[in-house]
C-alpha cells in the first residue's frame, strides 16, 4: 500500500570522505526531518561495530534503531515515521550502491517521492583525502567505478560539488533545497544546533554534534588518535574547527608526483567529471530542468556484474563478523 506522500525521501551518495554524513545532517536540521545517517549498515552490517549500533544523540539507552531495526529493510520508513509523526522529509546517505539500487526500488513500490543527490569531490581533493589517511592505493580506480556505476544507476540527481558546499553552505542548501520543494531555513547548515539521531557516518561531521566537555566527543576525538595523517596537521582540521564548516583545499604540492600525472591526463578521469559537472545543482536551476516539483523517481537501469559482486563481498565480511562474535 503506498505510503502517504506527505514523506519524502532525501538519498544523498558519494565515495568515502565526499562529505556526504555533513550534508545529511544539514537537510535534516528541521523540526519536519530526520537524519538516518548510513543505516544500509543496521540491516547489511558488515562491521562489528554495526551489530551493536551507538545512536547518534549520544544517549545509550535510546531505543529508535532497536525499533526501526525490528520493522525491517522494507519498512523502515514507517517506523521512522511511527517515532516520529511530524517527519516529512527523511535523509539516507548510506553510501553503497547496491543498497541505493534496492531501495530506490522499494521506496517506488512504497510510493514514496526520492530525491537522489550526489555529493562529489574534485578528483584532487578525493585523492587529498586518503592520501593524508594514509589510504592512497586505489583511489584513481575507486573514483572512477564509484561515481560510474551511480550513474549507470540513476537518471535523475542532483550534483553538489563539496568544495562549493563548503565555501557557501547557506546558498548551496537552499539552492538544493529548492529543486526539492524543501522549506530552507536561515542557519540550517549550522546542523549541531541540533539533536540528531543519525548512525554511523564520518566521524570528522559527527564531531560537531557534541560540546568538547561531553562523552560522546571525547569518545569520537580518542577514536581519531588511531588517524595517522601523512601530512602535517591532518587529523586536527575538524576540531580546530568545531562547529564550523571547513575546506582545507586539494594541496596539490602535497600529492605524489604520480597522482598529479593521473588528475592532468586520465581521460577516463576527466570524461567522469565532465559528467559530474554537467548536473549540478546550479546549473539544473539556472535552466529549470527539474523546477516545480523536484520528484526525482525514474526506472532504474539494471546494475551491472559489479552488482553480484559487491553483494557477495558484503555477505562475507558479514560472515567474517559473526564468526568473530563466536569466537
């Protein structure tokens, strides 16, 4: 039976450290919206520490995930809603593409309006990113299949590019905000002035949620002591910052000489931004292309191969983790 299309659903994607966990909690600070962070992970975990979920508020005997969890990947959008009446807008920025192709498809049986956004870094900055994380391996071949097979999965989307985000996070929101049909509010960036259920997510967005003198920051700053930056200052950006948006840039002089060879002469690379660039969210409302209704709920294409692949990946590393909770 559909749902009533008083609730709409915001899907926001993009790779790791796209910022996608900081825009999540920028749409959903209203009284009318709700967060739910990365929750593909309550019901796919794959992590241990997705079996025994901590909620975002920050209170341990909060039991929102418990029954959301219990009404199942199918209707977990009616127990938000059962928790929370006034919800109207709800936002998913779990970002596996698997998770993002199943549910477009159950929400469109449910009757529920998405709105798909993709959050997206400039190659450099993503390649800044895991390098200063020490996870540079990969992050060419990462890019590119990532933001591919989005677009091989969905039509319709809005582009917000991170940089952009950061630099002017009031006008971007409500420029985003606009092509959706979503009320925008002076301030709504400023997401910590706010108590958030979110799950899971970039701990660097969550950080802001808490003042220095509470737990919960305490605990995801002690986390970070595991971080082992490659460039000077790279693991304190976010909390010489605290409750501020921040963009450090690409550093570019910083990059290995290789990377920077990839960024100015990967054709591959550049058709992929071209493509990125070509729906942003300034341009879709300097032409109007989806003005006025701002529903955004095509067909989906058929995955590709990648598809069964990355299913079959997550099912072993859950495997991996019960057999670890056994032990």
């Amino acid at each position: 039976m559909p749902m009533s299309q008083s609730l709409s659903l915001i899907r926001i994607a993009g790779t790791a450290y796209s910022g996608s966990t900081a825009l999540d909690l920028m749409l959903a600070n209203a009284d009318n919206a709700f967060s739910c962070g990365e929750i593909d992970a309550l019901f796919r975990p794959y992590r241990l520490h997705h079996f025994s979920p901590e909620c975002g508020c920050g209170d341990p005997a909060c039991s929102v995930w418990k029954v959301i969890r219990e009404a199942g990947e199918t209707q977990w959008l009616a127990g938000v809603r059962r928790l929370f009446p006034q919800t109207e807008w709800v936002v998913d920025s779990s970002k596996d593409l698997n998770w993002i192709h199943d549910q477009n498809i159950v929400a469109r049986r449910l009757g529920v309006p998405v709105h798909n956004i993709l959050i997206w870094k400039t190659p450099a900055d993503y390649a800044y990113s895991r390098f200063k994380r020490g996870k540079l391996k990969g992050w060419l071949r990462a890019y590119i299949n990532y933001h591919a097979r989005y677009l091989s999965i969905v039509n319709d989307w809005i582009g917000v590019p991170y940089s952009q985000l950061a630099a002017e996070p009031a006008s971007t929101l409500a420029s985003v905000c606009g092509l959706m049909g979503m009320p925008y509010e002076a301030g709504k960036e400023q997401y910590w002035n706010r108590t958030h259920h979110t799950l899971f997510g970039s701990h660097s967005a969550k950080l802001h949620l808490y003042d220095k003198d509470t737990g919960s920051y305490q605990s995801i700053a002690e986390s970070r002591v595991r971080f082992k930056p490659q460039v000077a200052g790279g693991s304190d950006n976010e909390v010489t910052h605290h409750k501020s948006i921040y963009y450090g840039g690409a550093n570019l002089e910083k990059l290995p000489a290789s990377v920077v060879r990839d960024l100015e002469t990967n054709a591959t690379l550049q058709d992929v931004v071209k493509r990125l660039e070509s729906r942003g969210y300034a341009s879709l409302v300097d032409n109007k292309t989806m003005g006025g209704s701002g529903v955004y709920d095509p067909l989906p294409s058929s995955p590709g191969i990648w598809y069964a692949y990355h299913r079959y990946r997550r099912l072993g590393r859950y495997c991996a983790c019960m057999l670890r909770r056994c032990i």
